[in-house]
C-alpha cells in the first residue's frame, strides 16, 4: 500500500517517505512487512522489538508467488494497494530469481544480524517457520 498506487503505479518517493514517517509518528506498535530500505530504515530497525528475516531459498519464492497469483488472479489481495490486481509477470519473475538476490541485499542482511543479533531472527524454510510459529503460540 505504500509502494504502489492502482494498477501497480510506483509512488513517487516523497509520498512513501510522508506517509511511512507518518505511520510511525503515530503507531507504538507495529508490523511491517517488507524492506523499503529507502523509508525510515534504521529508524525501524532500531524501534523494532523484533525483525524477522524470511530468507527463502529462491525456487521457494518463486512457487509460492505464483501460488498465490494463482489464488488472487484478478482480485486485489488484502495487503495491496487498490486497484492493483495480482500479477505474475516477466519482471516480477526476474525480481524473485535475480534482481531481489544481489550482493547489497545479501550485505544489508548481514548488517542486520551483526547489528541487531539479540533481536532478530532468520527463517529459511517454512518448517522453520512453522516451528517458529507453534512456539509463539505455545509461550502466548
């Protein structure tokens, strides 16, 4: 909802800066899903209580993605932006396999484990993750 505009349309920056900055002004508490290493950042970082780093292998990705275009197929998902209609294209292939996997993304999650060790956690594997679930709601 903060990256895209209907019909996939990228904000300009400005605006995704106003109203991130906007949001964390006015929310103690928070979950925010995804990176946008460009918006508030290290200010997230530091005012998390916990950052949880989903590090699937790319194949993973890939098929859970088009699972969910196949489930979504011409609708809007809840977390997206109206308007903008699940797709499954070329571009958003390349960015799952390649362009999402580079060097600055694999360092920047480096920075993040040394940085923030005693609050974050990597999930690679959704048998990771349901583990990490179940022991969430066991100690809730």
């Amino acid at each position: 909802t903060v990256q895209f505009r209907p019909n996939w349309e990228i904000r300009p920056q400005p605006s995704k800066e106003i109203m991130t900055k906007t949001f964390l002004e006015l929310h103690d508490k928070w979950v925010i899903d995804g990176n946008y290493s460009k918006l508030y950042f290290d200010r997230r970082m530091e005012e998390a209580d916990l950052i949880i780093l989903m590090l699937f292998n790319r194949f993973s990705c890939l098929f859970r993605a088009y699972s969910r275009y196949l489930k979504y197929k011409n609708k809007t998902r809840p977390d997206m932006a109206e308007g903008c209609n699940e797709k499954f294209d070329l571009e958003f292939f390349k960015w799952i396999m390649y362009l999402g996997r580079t060097k600055d993304s694999r360092e920047k999650y480096k920075r993040i484990l040394s940085q923030y060790k005693e609050k974050t956690v990597v999930i690679r594997n959704q048998r990771q993750l349901d583990r990490y679930i179940k022991d969430l709601e066991k100690n809730n």
